[in-house]
C-alpha cells in the first residue's frame, strides 16, 4: 500500500497526483485517498474503463495505464500503429501486459504453476466497521484510544490518513474503518 514509483506514482494503483485528482481522490497534508484501497480501487476501475472506451483495447489500455496517456499516443502516432503488439514502447510498459496476464493465470489455478498456498499462510480475514465522522479529530492516536485500538492499528486499517489529525471542513465526511471486535484476534499478529 505504500509503494511509490521513482515518476511519485503512489498507492495500490500507482495513481500520480494530477490523475487522482482527476478520478475524485482527495489529496492534501492529512489525507491521501490513493492510499484508501476502497476510494482508489473505484477510481483506478473508473480510469481503466475511460481508458478502454478510448483505445478500444484492454492491452493498450494497460499500457497507458502504466507509461501515461500522452506517452503512449505519442507512440502511436511516431510508429502509425494503433495495436499494443505491434508497438516499440519503453522495456517497463511492454513486460507490464505480460504481467498482467501471468498473474490471472496464476490466481486462477495457482497449483498448476507451482503455487501450494495452505489456508494458515493466507491472509485472514478481518470484518471492520465504517465509522463516517464529520467533525474534526485534532489527535488521532487518542481518537483511536479512545475506541480501544492502538494508533498502529488505526493506521493499519486507514493508511490514507497521512498525519496525526483530520480536518473537517464544511459538509465533508469521512468513513474510517475499524476492525470488528470480534475479529482484532486475527490480526494482531500482523501488527506486532
């Protein structure tokens, strides 16, 4: 979740800024939506779904997904190629389709390619609730104290959050995400 590219693409889906903005994330010093995976998964489906309805293809849509739009058309009008396979592009965006599609053929039947994942070494799952505050929270760290969890948890759960307190201006309202009770045994062990 916290990856950032050398271009300063950040988050789950690698979003610059401008384009974030563009796709309704809301960027600034206490929040940083391309880090909300619920927000930025909405967003980057959005984008994929603009990018296809121009390109008409999924390849060249993931392609311009990954070099950027004005890159990519300026490739296609140099080379007078409109097809991703026919296309010279830079080494990244070219090994970044067959990524793509190495990946679903994996998730798909990963024991087929080698992969025995058993159920212990997954990931588990963890229910969480949605507390939408609309007023501002000057010490987050209490705020989560508060509620029985650690700071380290609440950043865990809303690594968007990018400073210690959240400013409401106006009508805004945020949904922050906080595990279930009942499940904080299931993760604790990832925190610690």
């Amino acid at each position: 979740a916290n990856a950032v590219s050398p271009a300063k693409a950040t988050g789950f889906w690698q979003f610059l800024e401008g384009t974030a903005k563009e796709y309704g994330l809301e960027i600034n010093n206490e929040v940083d939506e391309r880090f909300h995976w619920r927000k930025s998964t909405e967003a980057a489906c959005r984008y994929f779904k603009w990018l296809f309805e121009k390109y008409n293809s999924w390849t060249l849509s993931a392609a311009a997904y990954n070099c950027g739009r004005t890159a990519l058309n300026r490739q296609i009008e140099l080379q007078k190629h409109e097809n991703y396979y026919s296309l010279l592009l830079p080494e990244e965006t070219e090994r970044y389709v067959f990524r793509i599609l190495a990946f679903k053929l994996i998730l798909a039947d990963p024991q087929r390619y080698g992969y025995f994942i058993d159920y212990q070494d997954m990931y588990p799952y963890i229910d969480t609730d949605q507390v939408i505050v609309t007023e501002t929270i000057p010490n987050l760290a209490q705020w989560a104290q508060d509620r029985g969890l650690t700071y380290r948890e609440l950043k865990y759960f809303n690594p968007w959050l990018r400073t210690n307190s959240l400013t409401i201006k106006g009508n805004k309202k945020y949904s922050i995400e906080l595990p279930n009770v009942n499940y904080r045994h299931n993760y604790t062990h990832l925190l610690y």
